[in-house]
C-alpha cells in the first residue's frame, strides 16, 4: 500500500492521460491551452504556490470548455473560455468526469458534504482521475478576485476580435492586446515587501521554496484588513542591496588625506603650512623620514586601506544572498476610511515566527516582511525593464485609472469586503410592492435578528439612500429566484454532457465508472 503523499504525486500522470481521453478534439485543446497558458503567464496569473492556478488547473478549465462546445474553432472556444468563468457561480466545482471507485482501495476523494473543510474551497477544479482532488485548494478570495478581473478583460477583447466582420487585410497582430504584460510595478502605490536571506546558494535554494509554498497564509493574513486588492506577485525577484556608503566616504577620505599629507608643502596657507612645519620639526631620539619614504609609505597605507575595504565589501555580498517577493495592495476606500493607518507589524511577526518553526529553519536563514512605497522601489530591470525614470508617465496614468476607480466605488457604497462573496440574484421588485422612498429609510428591518449597516455613512460625501435594504418579501423573491436561475444552469448543462459520447468511451479501469447518472454541478 501507498500513503497519501505517494500517492498524489503518481497521480499526476495518470491525470494527464485520463484528461487527454475525454477531449473531444486533441488538436483544439492544445491550441488553445498553449494561448491560455501564455495568456497567464503575462498577465501574471501562472503560479499555483502564490494562490493562482499551475499548468494542471489551466489545462482541466480547458478541457471542460472543449467539451461543452466539441465542434467550436480554437478562436470561438477563447470566446467562450473567458465568458464561461467570468460568469461561473464560484465555488460550483469543475468537473470532467463522474467521481468512481476502484475495487480493494479505499482512498479519500473530494467531496464537501463528507469533509466540512473542503466546503470553505474558494475555486475547486477537480481531477478527474482515482483519487478525485481539488487541485486548486492554494486559491483565495483575493487571487480569484484578480482572475474574475483578468477574464473579464479577455471576454472583452475576444468579443470585439470575434464580432469584426471578415476582412482579408486583418492579421495576427490584433491579437497582441489579450498578451499585454500585466503592468503590476505601476498599478500600486503600496507594496508588501518578503525578503528572504540566506548564506549560501543552497541554503537560499530550500529557505525561498518554502517561504514561497508559505506566501499564500501571508495573503490570508492581509484579507482581513480592509483592502480592496491584494495582488501577489507570481515570480520571486533577485535582490542586490547597495553598498553602503559610509565605507566609500572613509575611503574617499583616507585617500583626500593622504593626498594633502603629500601636497602639503605647496599649500598656500602660512597658517597651515607653519603648523606642519612644527610638527615635522626632528625630536631627540627619533629618526627624520625623508620626503620620498614619507610619501612611499602613505601611498602604501591608502592602497592598503582601499583593498581591505573592497575584500570587506565582497566579503559580506558573497555570503548574504537575497530575494524578494511584492504583494500589491489598494485601500478600500470605504471600509478603511474610519482608519487613517493600517498596521500588519502583529501579523507580520507571527507569519516570520512560523517560517521559523520549519525542520530544515537554520540560525543563517532569514525572512524579513516590510512595506515599500511606489517611490522607494528599486531600479532592476526585472521591476522596470525600461527604467524607473521612463516608467514615471505609466504611473501617472495609472494613479489616474485608479483614484477614478476609487471614486466610482466609493460613491456607490460599496462598503461589503469581496473577499467573502456569496452569490445572490439580482433583485426583482414585485408590481405595487414598491415602498417609498421616506418609509425604505425609516423601515430598515434587520437580517437574521441584527441590525443592518450602512456603511456608506462612514464618508460624509456618500449619500445615505444608495445602499437598499431587504425586506422579508424581497429576500423570499431573491432567493427563489437565484433556485430557479441555477436549476435552470444545471438542466442546460446535463443536456449539453448527455449528449457527448467521451463519458461512455472511458476505460474500465480495475472499477467501473458510472457514466449514467448525471453530471452534478
């Protein structure tokens, strides 16, 4: 028998090959998948460890989508990608294929209603091989924010690619938009810095895969502070630190002094030079050193000076070795407006105090959690490949972008956090049930048996009617709207699955798979 470990790392080829079954068309999915896993990667998107989706995630969504529309070209099946999870009801779970059994193992398998924890799984996307596992558990509220945000602006692109009207003068290039680099040095002006340090390259190599797997608590940790956007950044970034400069002043100044102790005679200063005419005045017992050995020993003193300063220097870079990971993050303008500072110093110090507890912590290895303006970022080519000086005009555009964003949704209200979203249906007021609008102000009813908030109050520029209040009647309504909106989804997505063959071409493989009953969404 295999433990649980062993056992999810050889699954992962018997995924690949189970997925590669239950395509429609081989060709199409590659296609786009390879579009997909680009379209990630620049966007910044492509990472599962810092809470996005890996290569298996991207590949499953992919799949799901050729599926449901078998006959459809590579160009319509981006179309329908970006407006298939753009609107999904998440945390409904991605599914390929029926859950099965395999005789003589009992192994643990996805499933919410067996284990209260999975319930909590923000975006679950399924393997479709034996065990059944989530493979998207690292995702949280806020990285699923930031790709509902990312699919949108590709279903918008896509959209007006595919609604042109044929031309044989259109190219490829038209396409260069939806792979855009995500421009994630300028969008904030406030960072969340981890520096990691270590002694040596190896030692650099285990501490920085580990903080990495640990980066995803980290934004957690930040959740719970009012912030409208926190965006990890997917790649780690190497650091160089600038060499200080109080040890190149005492070397300009050993060098200056030396250089005025050997000019001296022709100084223009009586004062000065009567001075240095006392001190070199011969003592008894003490030998005269000539001019020549004088200035033959200083000289030998600055070089000496110089080179015990540079191997001091290469000393301490050659033993220290850093790298860094930013985290973006935005205000929200609303629930953070009664807090004229935001302090993470607590959370911070307990998120490096359990880096600590690792078995393989050793006393060299360090981590460090600190917060950096835009202006304080460091000028890398890997942060700004062109510059920061010539990045100074993005980021004025990019502050503009945002402080309307800000405006927009602190005039509407918006005071609830997205970071804990439950899906509700827009609201239909029924005919002549409409009260006005002084009795909507003055019955404010509570929900569950506590007072609503209106938070909007909290800025004296919100007005206080923008945010509506529920009524009982309007509760009913929308709740049983929103059951016969996802029955609805579900009839037409059983229909779709029934009538695809791949379900009843799948292998038995020692079990059975059950391919009648149908697809539970």
């Amino acid at each position: 028998g295999l433990d649980d470990a062993t056992t999810k790392s050889i699954n992962g080829p018997r995924v690949t090959e189970l997925l590669v079954k239950l395509i429609p068309n081989p060709s199409t999915f590659a296609l786009v998948l390879r579009c997909i896993r680009l379209w990630a990667k620049r966007r910044g998107l492509y990472s599962n460890k810092m809470g996005f989706l890996g290569g298996v995630n991207w590949a499953i969504l992919v799949a799901f989508v050729c599926q449901l529309f078998p006959t459809a070209s590579p160009a319509r099946l981006l179309q329908k990608f970006f407006s298939l999870y753009q609107e999904w009801k998440w945390p409904t779970e991605i599914r390929l294929c029926h859950p099965y059994e395999v005789e003589d193992l009992d192994m643990k398998q996805w499933d919410p209603t067996v284990d209260r924890s999975e319930k909590y799984h923000v975006m679950p996307i399924i393997t479709p091989a034996y065990p059944c596992q989530n493979s998207s558990y690292n995702v949280s509220h806020s990285t699923l924010d930031i790709m509902l945000e990312e699919f949108k602006r590709g279903k918008e692109i896509v959209k007006d690619i595919c609604d042109k009207p044929w031309d044989e003068n259109r190219s490829s290039d038209e396409w260069a938009e939806l792979f855009v680099p995500n421009e994630f040095f300028l969008r904030f002006g406030t960072y969340v810095v981890v520096q990691a340090t270590a002694a040596d390259d190896d030692m650099l190599h285990a501490w920085v895969g580990y903080i990495e797997s640990r980066i995803r608590k980290l934004v957690e940790v930040l959740q719970r502070a009012p912030l409208r956007k926190i965006f990890p950044f997917p790649k780690k970034v190497p650091y160089t630190p600038i060499e200080p400069k109080v040890l190149e002043t005492t070397e300009d100044a050993g060098k200056s002094e030396a250089k005025n102790s050997l000019e001296g005679k022709d100084d223009s200063n009586d004062a000065e030079l009567e001075s240095k005419q006392e001190e070199s005045e011969p003592k008894e017992g003490v030998k005269i050193a000539t001019e020549k050995s004088l200035e033959v020993s200083q000289t030998a003193n600055a070089e000496k000076m110089e080179a015990e300063t540079k191997e001091a220097i290469g000393e301490e870079e050659s033993k220290t070795k850093y790298t860094r990971w930013y985290i973006g993050i935005l205000r929200h303008p609303v629930r953070s407006a009664t807090r004229k500072r935001l302090d993470f110093s607590w959370d911070a110090k307990s998120w490096v105090m359990s880096l600590k507890m690792w078995n393989g912590y050793k006393p060299e290895m360090g981590a460090e959690v600190k917060l950096v303006k835009w202006t304080d970022l460091p000028d890398q080519p890997e942060i700004f490949p062109d510059g920061k000086e010539n990045a100074i005009t993005s980021r004025k555009m990019w502050v503009k972008k945002i402080a309307a964003e800000q405006a927009e949704v602190r005039a509407q209200g918006i005071g609830g956090s997205t970071h804990h979203r439950t899906w509700t249906a827009k609201q239909t007021p029924r005919k002549g049930s409409a009260k006005p609008e002084e009795e909507k102000s003055e019955s404010k009813e509570a929900h569950n048996g506590e007072e609503i908030i209106d938070e909007s109050k909290v800025d004296a520029g919100i007005d206080s009617n923008v945010i509506n209040v529920k009524g009982e009647d309007e509760e009913e309504q929308s709740l049983l709207m929103k059951r016969i909106r996802d029955e609805n989804m579900m009839n037409k997505m059983d229909k779709k699955v029934r009538v695809m063959k791949n379900f009843k071409d799948l292998e038995r493989v020692s079990g059975y798979i059950d391919t009648l009953q149908p697809l539970g969404l």
